[in-house]
C-alpha cells in the first residue's frame, strides 16, 4: 500500500488533499489515523453533453480564474486542485452512461498523449506540442505530447476533452479522459502526463448530478473531470537549457523560484511564495508539491538511496501515474524544515507497506501530541 493516510491531517492540510471518494465508488475513507485509504473508487471516463460551468474553488493549489461558458456542451473551471491553472474542457457528444461513445457520437482518438518531437511522431491526425514550446500555461509538455487543437466547434474524440492552457478563450488541447484508482496506469502509461481532476463548478451529492464527462466527488461536494495532463516531475524531464516547474508541471526558459515542501508560507500572500502552493491556514501553513505517483526523480529529489523526497500521498487514486503529493523523508527531526517538524517512522504508519523509502526511515510531518514518542526519530546529540 503506497498511502500515508492521514498525513496531510497531521500537517494541518485541509482534509480535501487526500482520501477524497467518487459517488459509486467502491473505496471508503477509513480513519485517517488508522492507515489504509486513501485512494477512491472509480469514476466513468466518458460522458454526455456538458452543462454550463462556473468558478471552482477547491483546495489543492492557487487555482486560476475560470473560464467564461462558450455553449451548452462547454464545462469551465479553475484548476485550484489541478496542476493546471485555468481549463476549459469541451465535451464530446459520448454517452451519458460512460461508455465510450454514443452511436453516433464522435471515434476515439488513438495515439493521444504519446511522447514526440515531432509532427511525425505522431498518429496522422494528430499535431506535436513540443516540449520547448511555450504552447501551455508557462512552457511546453515534458518529452512532447501527441494532440490536437480543439474549440467548442471542433471538439474531441469519445475518449477526450478538450482542455486551455491559460486562455480560456484560446483553442485548447485534446486529452485523454481517465480513470483515477481504476488499477490501471492511463494516460499512455506515461509518467510525465498524470492522471488529474480538474473541478468543473458544479455542486453535487452524486453522479447523476454531473455531465460531460464528469464525475461526483463525494466529499467535496462538487463535480470533476478526470483528465490526463503534462506533468513533468524534475528537470531531467525537459530539454537541456528548460526547466521544470512543479506548480504547472511544465518545461519553462528560466528556473523556478520559491520555497521548497515543508517551508512555512503565508497562505494570504497575493502571489504564491512556494514552488508548488501554500496549504493550510495562519501560522501552520506549508508549502506543498503535486506530483506523479511512481514517478522519480521528482519532488527535488533524484537521491537512489538518499532521497530528500518521495510522491507518496495519493489524491484520488494510488495507481502509478495518478496524481500524488509530495512528502519530505528523513533520518531524524533535524532533517526537517524546522522546530515544528519531527521525523516520523514509516513503520508507526499502520498500513504502509515499506520500513524505509529510498534509503530514509522517516517522513517529516508537523509535531502533534497524537504521535507516540517511540515513532519519533529523535537524531543524537
């Protein structure tokens, strides 16, 4: 089991981050202090007709404005908890029961989200983004990215949605659709594209609520779409002379600046000080990272046997390619950010599966009364 559950609660997070359910999924949160979970149910990868979108605003990141609704098939919503900052996604005419495709809807698309470096790369009907492109939010797609252009009238494949990067009044991407926790690697079985859900604005208790696609995420209240985005996890996956940036998972021209997971951070400040967002609230708040589960180097780590850190924490899903969170690992609590952290042992966690994690015993996660002291790494003097 690769969950920690319960972590982000013991670092103050808002509990959104993890251990979030889908409507008619067959995973349950458990007692986030008791170890498993963590990972929810599956989700129907394809839908009907999308219904007019608002502003999402869940936690998980310093999400972008949202997109205005350009037709009744047109879903918008800010990518709070998304590694993307704005999208707009475009639905496709596929059944409203989750099978891919109507009778007369739209063919899938093959070959989508597949690595290239150019156009020939690529099925004949799709395009090359290059990964030293600027054609995302901030940069290119790590390792490049088969697609192809989309609006509202010319939309995607069964299979896909049409995604903006930035302007939502730009054409956007066709992407895959997937399927958090459904024990499959998506989105090409790739490790630089992951598996995210992107909140679509829409309040709901259960699935017959969403459309387009979408899903009900039960526990937030609210209607996603699971779709699979560039997500690069360290420079190693970009081009020579471009640079990771982990708040959009995109190559970028200049290296990325902020603080680093675990840094104390001003949840208030109008422009985001860490290098992926800050989480939580007053003195307690933390920077944290998205990343890829199963993905490595990532975090700021690219250690074999003495990593700084680790995607751990899943969101959704705990597949590999699903999107995860980072942890800070540790031989003892001066490994830690500060005063405020301790070096907890992976073997106190009830569940997990490992007593170490590339090298290191510990994760760091903030002091609280509720943990024992013997799971504390206390380093010697």
């Amino acid at each position: 089991m690769r969950a920690i559950d319960g972590v982000l609660r013991s670092l103050g997070v808002v509990g959104l981050l993890v251990g979030l359910t889908f409507a008619c999924g067959n995973d349950t949160k458990s007692d986030p202090d008791e170890g498993d979970g963590g990972s929810g149910g599956s989700v129907a990868a394809a839908g009907g007709n999308g219904g007019n979108g608002g502003t999402g605003n869940n936690a998980g990141g310093s999400g972008g404005t949202a997109g205005p609704s350009t037709s009744s098939n047109t879903v918008s919503g800010a990518g709070g908890m998304s590694t993307a900052s704005t999208a707009v996604t475009s639905n496709t005419s596929a059944s409203t029961t989750g099978a891919a495709g109507a009778t007369n809807g739209p063919e899938p698309m093959p070959g989508l989200a597949e690595p290239c470096a150019s156009d020939d790369d690529c099925e004949s009907a799709l395009i090359c983004v290059q990964a030293d492109s600027n054609s995302l939010i901030a940069g290119g797609p790590a390792n490049g990215l088969c697609t192809v252009p989309c609006n509202v009238d010319s939309p995607c494949g069964a299979d896909a949605a049409c995604i903006t990067f930035g302007d939502p009044e730009a054409d956007g991407y066709c992407m895959p659709m997937c399927i958090p926790g459904d024990g499959a690697h998506d989105c090409a079985g790739r490790l630089d594209v992951v598996c995210d859900i992107l909140p679509v604005g829409v309040e709901c208790t259960s699935n017959t609520q969403c459309t387009g696609g979408t899903a009900c995420l039960v526990d937030a209240g609210e209607c996603v779409l699971p779709v699979c985005l560039p997500k690069c996890n360290a420079d190693s996956d970009c081009p020579e002379g471009r640079f990771c940036e982990p708040s959009v998972g995109e190559c970028v021209e200049e290296a990325p600046a902020g603080s680093g997971i675990d840094q104390l951070c001003d949840a208030e400040a109008e422009e985001d000080e860490c290098l992926g967002f800050c989480a939580g609230t007053g003195e307690d708040a933390r920077c944290m990272q998205t990343c890829v589960l199963g993905a490595y180097p990532t975090c700021g780590s690219d250690s074999e046997d003495n990593a700084t850190a680790e995607c751990l924490l899943p969101y959704v899903g705990d597949d590999d390619g699903d999107l995860g969170f980072c942890l800070g690992l540790c031989d003892c609590s001066s490994d830690c950010t500060d005063d405020g952290m301790v070096c907890r042992t992976f073997e106190s966690v009830e569940g997990f599966s490992s007593a170490e994690v590339r090298g290191r015993p510990g994760f760091c996660t903030l002091a609280s009364d509720e943990i024992a002291e013997e799971a504390i790494l206390d380093c010697e003097e």
